[in-house]
C-alpha cells in the first residue's frame, strides 16, 4: 500500500498569516479572509485556492489567486505590493517550502467601482503521513 499522506490546509495558514502580518504592518484596518464580503469596503484581502497538482506522494501545488481593493488604487497597489511580498516571504513556514509568482498584479474592472488587484502565486507543500 502506498503511503498515506495529509496536506495541511495551506489557505487557512496564509489567511491566518496575512491577517496578523498586516495588522501589524498596514497602517490601516484591512479585512482578510477567503471570502469577498459583500458589499466590499474599506481595505481587504480575499485569498482563494486556485486548484493545484500534486507533484508526488509528500509533495502538492497550491495555487493561490489572491484579490486586494482599497479606497483608491494607489492604497490598492501598495496594499497588493505589501501581501505579495508576505506571501512570498512564507516558505519556511508551516509545511510551505517554495512560492513562485505565477500572475503579478493585474487590475480588475469591477462594476462596483472599488479598486481591485488580482495576483496568482503558486506555494510548495509537504504533507504529513498518516499514522
């Protein structure tokens, strides 16, 4: 039989992470989770699981498009600077043990007229056996 292996949920680590990080390091309130709240306000970050293969038995992709908005694109695009580098900055952390920049960031037309970024990075992530 093959090894079982279990990945940690990798999404709820990055939100947790990016939550904390940017509380401490954007000087205002920003929302983030892995939901868009609706109606979309102030500052935030949505973080969602963009799929992902496996790449062997202890090894995953996870594939993470990330949206950004603020009152004004500028506080948008320094919002969007600051999370990708977090993000970029997490190998080492939890079971993530690469980040690649697969889409930088790209401004998304929205009908609600609030600034929004989109950008894609893919993490490295090792799973644990199941015992």
């Amino acid at each position: 039989m093959q090894e079982i292996i279990v990945f940690p949920d990798t999404l709820e680590f990055v939100a947790g992470f990016l939550s904390d990080e940017l509380d401490a390091r954007f000087p205002k309130q920003v929302h983030v989770g892995t939901e868009i709240p609706n109606p979309r306000t102030g500052y935030g970050v949505a973080v969602r699981r963009d799929g992902g293969p496996r790449l062997d038995v202890r090894r995953e992709i996870v594939r993470l498009g990330v949206r950004v908005w603020a009152p004004t694109i500028g506080e948008a695009s320094d919002l969007a600077n600051l999370t990708r580098a977090l993000i970029m900055a997490t190998p080492g952390m939890d079971a993530i043990r690469n980040a690649a920049e697969i889409a930088g960031t790209s401004y998304v037309y929205d009908e609600s007229q609030v600034p929004l970024l989109f950008f894609s990075i893919e993490l490295t992530v090792v799973g644990t056996p199941l015992t």
